[in-house]
C-alpha cells in the first residue's frame, strides 16, 4: 500500500487545574507515502498538539487519551501504531523514519557544537557502519541542498543567521533519509524572502528524497503553494480536508474561507494579514453546536445546538452542515430559511 500514516480517532488533553483542555478532537489524518500535507488553523487551533502527538513528543499535561497512529514504514514492515509504543520502542523510529524540524533551530541545535560534528553524531548513532568521512560527505551534500555551503560545517550553530539555522536543522532532520518529516512553523521565525528562499530548497530537497511531510502553520496561502493536500483545524477539530487545488479553488467551510481572506497570497506585493474578526474558542469554553457558529457568518439555528461531523464530500470532507450532507435537502432548506 501506498498509505505512509493513517490516523484515527485520535485525542490530546491537556490536564491543568482549570480542567480537561481537548487540544487534538477525534481526529481521522492519512497520508501517502512522498505527500506533502499542510495542517493550517489560528493560534490555539490545536496545530502544534497535533504535530506533536504525531512525532510522539508531547510532554506532561498532555497526554493522547484515544485514537490510533498506524505508520506503513516504506521498507514494507509491518505497520505499527506508533500511539503504543514506548519510547525504547520508538528510539529507531526517530530520525530514520520520521524526523522534526521545529520553530525554533536554535531550541533543537547544541549551540555549542559544530555544525559538522551534529550531523555525523545523528548519522552515525543511527548507522554506526557509516564512516566518518562518508557521514561528512553526505553532510556536506544536505547542507548544499539548503544552500549552505560545505565550508559552514566547521560553525557552532550560534554564529549563523536565523535562516541558515533553520536551513541546517531541516538538513539535519534529513541526515537518515526520514520516511515522515514533521514540520512546525519552520518559517515563521524569518523574513519573507528567506521564507520562501527555504521552502523552495525544501521542495527541492522533497522531489528528490521522496520523503513525507505534514506542515504546520497559521499560513493558508503558504500551504496552497506548497501542499498536495491540506486539513483545516478549528478549536481541536479538523474541519476541512482537500486538496490544495480544490482549496484553493473552492473551499467549501466557512472557516476554510475566512482563512483564505485573512491571509492573501504570498505573489501580492503588498500583503496585508486582516485576520478573522472574533477571537477563537476558548477549548474550556467551546460554544454549543458548531465551534465556529459564534464567528460565522452563515450561521443557522441548527449550528447552535448540534455539532456537525466532519464527513466525506466530494472530493475531500468538510464539517460544516452546508456541505457534509448530514441534513437533507428539506432540512437544509429550513435551517436556512429560519
Ligand atoms: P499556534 O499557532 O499559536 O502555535 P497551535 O494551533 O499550535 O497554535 P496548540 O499549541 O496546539 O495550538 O494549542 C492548542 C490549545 O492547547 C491551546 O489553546 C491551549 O488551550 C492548549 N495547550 C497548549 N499547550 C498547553 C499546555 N502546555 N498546557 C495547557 N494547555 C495547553
Ligand atoms: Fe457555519 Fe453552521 Fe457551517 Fe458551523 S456548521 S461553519 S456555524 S454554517
Ligand atoms: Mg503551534
């Protein structure tokens, strides 16, 4: 099968003093192996919960509470629910199967090691038969691929820029030749130029390994460009999947098209973020019915009592009683003539 990630049902809490905060809602997520899939929502819609919980590094208070992360290993092993493993069992997982490329470099590189000397020590823990000299060639080789050149591998990782930090931690989250990377917001800390300077170089990099991503931002229109398939959350929940395509041409949430007008595309010259008017729910707070019944502007009497499911349309799904279906056509009729 071609299936690389299939996610079902899965739940993230976090348990604090104020109560049970669900972060990550039933989510249902597949992946195909070599697929690029964006994970875009506001701040607090639970992007990062869910990338964590993904790559099985969440910490205290959350914890996954329900739901399945089966991994397909492209090597043709068997599949594994990475969701029970613990972490001995997970360690060969790490870096050679699936890899992370945070927010931050600087939180994820040492700081005081040279640049060379991370990438053989990640190379070499995980295939102690490479030598030296190979783990260095093939160092050298990511760090152009990002464009950074090989005489940087002799740098400790705080005398380079911002962006050269980024690029050589997403060449380092590809040392083992990863199936899955998972990336959070790896742009967001530099400049516009810079941004797109690094996402080319991580096509790039994508058409010629062939690895797996799923990306996380706030940034709709940066995921149009780069995505072969996108989820939309909201409040913890996924609430549209499609295409990049279909997205882009016909987003069918109301939530989805909100996003859409808050963030133009990335080619306008002037690009201006408005954002959404209203704030997102609070996750202890959640409004009754739709989550987004409060912000949306289609809004029907039904959205404000019952919680649309997130269901198959056609092509991609989508959570809102306007287009999943769940009504029938004489129901729908009246929830929008009331
Ligand atoms: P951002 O765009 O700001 O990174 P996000 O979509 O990644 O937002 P998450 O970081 O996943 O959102 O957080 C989702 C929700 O989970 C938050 O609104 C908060 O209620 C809860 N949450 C996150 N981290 C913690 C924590 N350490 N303790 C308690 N609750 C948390
Ligand atoms: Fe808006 Fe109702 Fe659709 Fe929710 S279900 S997005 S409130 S129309
Ligand atoms: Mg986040």
């Amino acid at each position: 099968s071609r299936t690389l990630l299939d996610v079902r049902g899965l739940c993230v809490d976090y348990v604090t003093e104020s109560g049970n905060i669900r972060a990550c809602d039933d989510v249902d997520l597949t992946l195909k192996r070599g697929e690029i899939l964006g994970v875009a929502g506001e701040s607090a819609s639970g992007k990062s919960t869910l990338l964590n919980a993904l790559g099985r590094l969440q910490r205290m208070p959350a914890a996954t509470s329900a739901g399945e992360i089966w991994f397909h290993p492209t090597d043709g092993s068997d599949p594994v629910d990475i969701a029970t493993l613990d972490e001995r069992e997970l360690a060969p997982y790490r870096w050679t199967r699936i890899s992370v490329v945070m927010q931050s470099a600087m939180a994820s590189l040492n700081p005081v090691i040279r640049l060379g000397e991370q990438f053989t020590d990640v190379i070499r823990t995980h295939a102690p038969e490479v030598s030296e000299a190979a783990a260095r060639a093939q160092a050298e080789e990511l760090l152009t691929m990002v464009g950074i050149s090989a005489d940087r591998l002799t740098a400790f990782p705080f005398q380079l820029s911002g962006g050269m930090q980024q690029r050589a931690l997403i060449a380092l989250s590809l040392a083992c030749d990863p199936d899955l990377v998972l990336m959070d917001e790896p742009t967001t800390a530099v400049d516009v130029v810079m941004q797109r300077q690094i996402l080319d170089q991580v096509l790039a990099a994508q058409e010629r390994l062939g690895f797996a991503v799923v990306f996380v931002t706030h940034d709709l229109s940066l995921l149009l460009e780069i995505s072969d398939r996108i989820a939309i959350m909201y409040g913890g929940k996924v609430v549209e999947v499609g295409t990049a395509a279909r997205l882009h041409s016909s987003a069918k949430h109301p939530y989805t098209r909100a996003l859409r007008r808050a963030f133009p595309p990335l080619s306008e010259p002037v690009r201006r973020l408005s954002g959404i008017p209203g704030s997102p729910p609070d996750l202890l707070a959640l409004p009754a019915g739709c989550a987004f019944s409060t912000r949306c502007g289609d809004a029907m009497p039904l959205c404000h009592q019952r919680i649309p499911q997130l269901r198959d349309i056609d092509p991609g799904r989508s959570a809102c009683f306007l287009t999943n279906g769940e009504l029938s056509d004489e129901e729908l009729a009246q929830q929008l003539a009331a």
